[in-house]
C-alpha cells in the first residue's frame, strides 16, 4: 500500500483538492510509519526466535503484532490530524510543472517529531535487538567450541 500511495501521490496531488491531499498524505505517513513498524516487530520476533528460545509463549501473539504493528501508526496520524489537519498539503506550489506536486506533510517540526524520531527510535531498536542476537550467537559459539575441546581431551 506504501508503494501504491506513493505512486499515485503526484498524479492525485495534481487535482487541486485539499480534502484529496490531505487523505492521500495521510495514508502515505500511515503505511511509511506502519512499514517501519512492522520491521521493528521482526525485530523483536527475531530477538524472541534466537535469544529467548524457551519459554517465550505470547498468549493472542499475532494479535498483539497486528495491533501494534497497524495501532501504533494509527495512533501517530490521528494525534497529527487531531492537532491540526493542515500540517499535510500540496509539498510544491509550482503551476509551471504539475508533476512537482506531492501531498506530504507541511511543518519540518511534525515531519522530524512523527517520522524522523519515529524511525530513529526504531533504528535503535533494531541495532539493539541485532547486537544482542550477535553476542547470544557468539556465546553459543563459544560455548560449542569450549565443550568440543573438553570431549577432545
């Protein structure tokens, strides 16, 4: 849906409707927001996979992933629109090329706080599910190779 919305942006931009752009807008940011979510979510499943191998039953798993996966970013868009519906908009005012336009968020302050931050906050997260998958790997390792020379001996 990320990549339809953003193929059609431009072309459904080019009608001039606010209403249009700012749905089209908020579907972008919606599906942008609930793609990076859902990689945060593998990260935690991996995590869950190859560190906590035993013991980790999640009662409704999939319903909590999909509610935090689809939620969250729900969440994020609806405070956007609940503060002010005009934060998204037509990105380009150019009459001379019609193509330039894009429906995207307006104010820099939203667009850092709702998707840069978003994303930064995700990115840590994964680099911390992804160092603590290589040190258990590691550990394991390291415990194989000290178990197969003590058998050697």
């Amino acid at each position: 849906m990320l990549n339809m919305v953003f193929l059609t942006n431009s072309w459904l931009s080019s009608f001039n409707q606010p209403g249009l752009c700012i749905t089209v807008a908020a579907l972008l940011h919606y599906f942008l927001l609930a793609a990076f979510t859902w990689m945060c979510l593998e990260s935690v499943h991996f995590y869950l996979a190859l560190v906590k191998v035993f013991n980790v039953y999640v009662p409704k798993y999939i319903l909590k992933c999909c509610i935090a996966g689809w939620g969250i970013p729900a969440i994020v868009i609806t405070i956007v629109l609940t503060i002010n519906k005009d934060f998204y908009g037509n990105g380009s005012h150019s009459e001379s090329n019609p193509f330039n336009n894009f429906c995207w968020i307006q104010e820099n302050m939203v667009f850092y706080i709702s998707v840069v931050l978003y994303v930064f906050l995700i990115f840590l997260t994964n680099t911390a599910m992804f160092i603590t998958v290589l040190l258990q790997i590691h550990s394991v390792k390291s415990r194989t190779q000290k178990r197969s020379r003590i058998w050697q001996r």
